[in-house]
C-alpha cells in the first residue's frame, strides 16, 4: 500500500508571481483558481494535479524537477507556442512518445508530451 494517494501539486519558484501567474493563464490556457500573498494554484485544462508557482529565489538545483504536460494534438499546441515566441525546444519523436521542452518568463523548464 502506498503512503501517498496522488500527485497534489507541481511547485515551481518563479520571480514575480503576477507576471508568472498571467504568463501561464495567456501562454499555456492555466486558469487561476487560488490566490494567496505570494503563491498562486493553477488548474490545467481537466486535470487534477494543479500547478502551483510560489514567488522566491531560484537557485541552480531548480533545473532538476521540472513538470511534464500531456497533450493529445502536440504538433499543434508546438505550432501555437512557437507563434507567440515562446521558448521552446524541438518537437522530437522517440517511437513511442513526442514531447518538447517549454521555457516561462523565469526559466523554468517544463515539458509537453504525448503518448498512445
């Protein structure tokens, strides 16, 4: 039996959070659904694992723990993020699986993918 039930969150520290907060909501279609003094909770289209950004200083080791989004028609949600000059990797292909590499405001890498 497992200790945990699920996965609640995704934190990440981001500088400004309202600027963070706006980016996510116009960039990625994150819709607030919690404002506290210097975090916000972002919902993620039908998913129940929230992305929640808290306003701090970043070190280096934020690199290693980064997020992954699903999404069924990735080419297109590339298409769309390349339009509005977001920072982003290759769309790669790896036989089972398509994904890139997103970057925010703040440098936080998150990644979109899409698997059968």
């Amino acid at each position: 039996m497992s200790l945990v039930e699920r996965i609640d969150t995704i934190c990440l520290t981001v500088r400004n959070v309202e600027e963070a907060s706006r980016w996510y909501q116009e960039v990625l279609g994150f819709q607030e659904f919690f404002r506290g003094e210097n975090y916000r909770i972002l919902t993620i289209g039908k998913s129940t694992v929230p992305l929640t950004i808290e306003e701090g200083y970043r070190n280096s080791s934020a690199f290693s723990v980064y997020p992954i989004f699903y999404a069924k028609d990735i080419e297109q949600v590339f298409d769309t993020l390349k339009n509005k000059d977001v920072k982003l990797s290759q769309l790669q292909h790896d036989g089972d699986n398509a994904f890139f590499d997103v970057y925010d405001l703040d440098g936080n890498k998150l990644q979109i993918c899409y698997w059968e």
